[in-house]
C-alpha cells in the first residue's frame, strides 16, 4: 500500500481553507486560489455549511434554554447565517432577483446586478426570503419543539452550501470572465456533485430518522423529502439564471444558497 503523502493531503487542506475562507467569516485563510483549490472547496462547502448551521442551531437553541420565545430564537437561528457570511448571500440574492426583475438584456441585468444599491425587486425579495426562513423555524421552534427547530437549523445551513457544489458542476457556466463565479463555474465533475447531493440527503435522512414514531421511517422521509425539495427549487433559479443571464456569477451562487436555505425550512414545517 502506497504511504500518504504531503501532496495527497494538500488538496483536501487547500479545499477546506477555500471553503471556510471564502463561504465564512471564520479566520482562515485561503492559500491557494485557483481552479483546483475551487473544485475542492466547492466540494467541501457541504461541510461548512454545517458549521454555520450548527452555530445557528446553537444560538437559538441558547436563547430557548435562557427563557426566550420561539421567535427569538428564529430570529437568532435566522441571523446567525446571515453574521457569519457578511450578508453576502442575501445581498447576492437581492442582486439576483434586481436582474431578473429588470427585463433588460444579459449584459446590462448583469451591469444592474454589480451595482451597490438595492433595486425594488431585491428589496421585496430580500423581505419575504428572511420572513419566510424566520416563520418557518418560529413554527418549528415553538410547535415542534427545540430538537426540531435546532435540527432545522442544522438542514437548512448545510443545503444551502450544498447547492453551491451543485451549482458549480461542470457543464453550468460563468457569466463572467471574472469574479467567484468564474473561479468555481463548473469545476466540480458532475458525478461527483451527485455523489455529494446524494450523501448528504443520505445524511439528512439519518438526522430525520431521530424524529417521529419508532422507527423512524417518518422522521427521515420528511427530512429527505425538504432536503431534495430544497436542492430542486435551487436548481430551478439557477437554471433560470444561467438561460437569462448566459451563466453564473457570484451574486447567483448567493441566491442559489438562500433559496436553498429558505425552500428546506419552508418544506420542514409542511406535513
């Protein structure tokens, strides 16, 4: 058996500093940045996706053991994400939505989607994005108890950067010829985006598996069931996007995860 190497393990280093550098505010620092280092990243964004959603999950869930209300804690479970990205997928989502609103050709969508001030679209959008994800674990919280909520939480952070290595398969282009767009556009090998969508929906189930009667058969479906709802409803704004805009860039990477994020809480209160 061939001995593990420092050049086997760099990649997988390399990745992880991508994924956590570019999708958080957590110290770490991207050492490479380069089509390689993206593939891997995007990659590994499951996984810090998880991170911010177990940081959401513990703000509310800290909030509910001090004495807070369900909706203090959604509001917490909510804003964590938010925090912990700068605001970069929302304002991405705002920025989405003002090009796809402006009935304008690509180039100039585009040209509206880089300035710094808010349109009317984004604006409506932004509002009903975070009203939805806030009602949706304000139910959960306080309806379907703290577990539920908290594992909500944990979902909806993690599809959401899933949807991001989906969104980065090869065969979807860039936009742009410049930007995080054009750096992670279609690094990610398509079977290896399913065979990451599918572990973690995989994952999802198991985590849903906790919930509901014996043996837990309910708990998963319903689980499974919002996770693939989540990523489906976020491939179908991508779609949109890249036949309206000729591909992506880093502002529908943004949208793609919020939409993500928002369609899993939403689909966990049904039923």
């Amino acid at each position: 058996m061939r001995a593990v190497t420092t050049s086997d393990i760099r990649p997988g280093l390399d990745g992880i500093r991508f994924a956590f550098g570019t999708l958080t505010v957590l110290p770490v620092r991207v050492t490479r940045w380069d089509r390689a280092s993206a593939r891997a990243g995007m990659l590994w964004a499951p996984l810090a996706g998880l991170v911010v959603g177990l940081c959401a999950a513990a703000a509310g869930g800290l909030l509910l053991l001090l004495g807070a209300g369900p909706l203090l804690a959604a509001v917490a479970s909510a804003a964590v994400p938010a925090l912990l990205t700068r605001g970069l997928h929302l304002d991405g989502l705002a920025d989405t939505a003002d090009g796809l609103g402006s009935g304008k050709p690509a180039e100039d969508a585009l040209r509206i989607m880089k300035q710094s001030d808010i349109g009317p679209f984004g604006v409506i959008t932004l509002l009903f994005a975070l009203l939805a994800q806030v009602a949706a674990l304000y139910q959960l919280y306080g309806e379907a108890g703290w577990a539920r909520g908290m594992a909500a939480a944990v979902l909806a952070g993690t599809l959401a950067r899933l949807a991001l290595t989906l969104a980065s398969r090869t065969g979807v282009p860039a936009a742009r010829p410049e930007g995080l767009g054009a750096v992670v556009a279609g690094t990610v090998p398509a079977r290896w985006a399913l065979t990451a969508g599918a572990s973690v929906v995989a994952a999802c189930a198991g985590a849903g598996a906790l919930f509901g009667p014996w043996p837990g058969l309910y708990g998963a479906g319903h689980h499974a069931l919002a996770a693939v709802v989540a990523l489906g409803v976020s491939h179908l704004l991508l779609r949109r996007c890249v036949r309206r805009f000729g591909g992506v860039t880093g502002d529908v990477f943004g949208a793609v995860a919020e939409t993500a994020a928002t369609a899993a809480l939403v689909a966990l209160t049904l039923g």
